[in-house]
C-alpha cells in the first residue's frame, strides 16, 4: 500500500470524505488484524487474505485466514484455520 497523496483533500466541498480518501482508508483496514472471540466462519465479514485471531482459542484454534471471497455470496464465510 501507497502512501496517501498529501496533494488531494480528504473531505469535498460540502464536507463529505473524498473515494480516494474511502479508498485508502478501507486499504489500511484490510491490513489490520481482526479479533474476536469464537471462529470467524459465518460471523465475521472479511475480504480474501485478513487475518482473524481468535482471542479465547485454545491450542489449534487461534489463527484464522479469509481464503474464499465468499461462499454462495456469503462473505461472512471461507474462513480456514492456520
């Protein structure tokens, strides 16, 4: 991810935030690590490649990634353990 350009503002003329500025700002939250308690499957809406931890897992159930896009236009699913 780019830096954002310093040259365009992040809000228009009636105050609203600009798309490059959405765009940047959904590109910074795709990087973060989501956490939560319990698996992700069918609960948590993530693109392909986030991450997820599970905060109360034990052993073997702690780490999850985003594989599929969607699963029959569910985002919330295509969550596998790592």
């Amino acid at each position: 991810m780019s830096a954002p350009n310093y040259g365009i503002p992040i809000v228009d003329a009636e105050g609203k935030q600009t798309q490059e500025f959405n765009d940047w700002v959904a590109a910074v939250n795709r990087g973060l690590l989501l956490i939560g308690t319990g698996s992700p499957e069918g609960v948590v809406t993530a693109t392909v490649g986030e991450i997820y931890m599970n905060d109360a897992g034990t052993a073997g159930s702690i780490l999850y990634i985003k594989r599929d896009a969607d699963i029959a236009g569910d985002r919330s699913s295509g969550w596998i353990l790592v």
